[in-house]
C-alpha cells in the first residue's frame, strides 16, 4: 500500500507537529497526576504516518510515549534529553540495521522524527501514558532550542519551526 492508502483507509487527518494521525483507542480509566493540570486518561494510542518529504517537528510532552513500528520504511526519532545529549532511536524491523520494533521517548524530552529514504513512509503507533492531551503538547521553536541546546544547531534547524504556523497556535483536538 502506499501512503496516501493508509491515510485514507485509517481517516487520518493532519497533525500540527507534521505527518498524519488518527486516534486508535483511548482507556476509560482516568488518573490525576501532579505534572499534569487536570484529570487524564490511563493511556491513548494513535496511528501515525510520516511520509519523507514530512517532518515530525521538535515537541515536548509531559508523558512517556512509547513508539510501535507497523508498516513502510524505518523511522529515525531524534532525541534531545533534558541535558541536552542528542540522540537517534531507529524505529522499524531491520534488526541488523540498528532499528528496534518499539521505541521510548521519555516525558520531557524533546523529540521530533524523520523518514530517511527518499520516496518512502513510516507508519507507527504511539501509545502516550498517562494519556495525551494537546494541554500538554508544546512545539518547539528553532530561538529557543538553539539558546537552550547551542551545540545541537544542525538537526534544530532541520526540526524545529522557526515560528509556529498560525493554524496550529489555537489547535483544540486531542488524539
């Protein structure tokens, strides 16, 4: 399948950080949690598609979110921790190339992802605990990465936004 299939076949819509998205499932169960501002879900999942000429821009959560591998070409999640190390998880099924079938992204990391091979796409779940709320979603601005993380110029300018696209500053949606 192509991805333009997937994206039809699943009714995935546009995600403001880059890519496509569709919500798969969400707990019923509902926890408080002293780093979130209000009630949250257990956990939520979505499919998400990124396509080469895509970029998952550079975000922070307040939650872990652990990344599946499904179908398409191997995904690269880049990686900036609280204290600045840059690093690559290689998300997609060829064991031997370095990649892994799962990928975590621990909360509070800076994180955004590429697809490396031209012509090509990456279809991932990601699982967000407690559950994902745009609340706490922040997009990162390329300013404030590079005063933060100066020794990381190359990949902010590659995934951050130089400022956020006005459509995306009063998003409302969850997935």
């Amino acid at each position: 399948m192509k991805a333009e299939d997937w994206i039809t076949h699943l009714d995935m819509a546009a995600h403001p950080e880059g890519g496509y998205y569709k919500q798969s499932f969400v707990s019923t169960e509902k926890v408080q949690m002293a780093t979130h501002s209000a009630e949250r879900n257990l956990y939520t999942s979505i499919y998400y598609l990124l396509r080469s000429q895509d970029i998952s821009h550079f975000h922070r959560l307040k939650s872990d979110e652990l990344w599946y591998f499904h179908a398409g070409h191997g995904l690269t999640v880049h990686i900036l921790d609280a204290k600045g190390n840059y690093r690559t998880e290689k998300l997609g099924l060829d064991i031997e190339a370095g990649e892994r079938p799962q990928v975590l992204v621990e909360k509070g990391s800076v994180f955004g992802s590429s697809v490396e091979a031209e012509n090509a796409f990456s279809l991932v779940g990601c699982m967000v605990s407690p559950g994902f709320d745009f609340e706490d979603f922040e997009l990162l601005l390329q300013d404030e990465l590079l005063e933060r993380y100066p020794d990381q110029e190359h990949i902010i300018r590659k995934l951050a936004y130089e400022k956020i696209p006005g459509a995306l500053s009063n998003s409302e949606d969850k997935c």
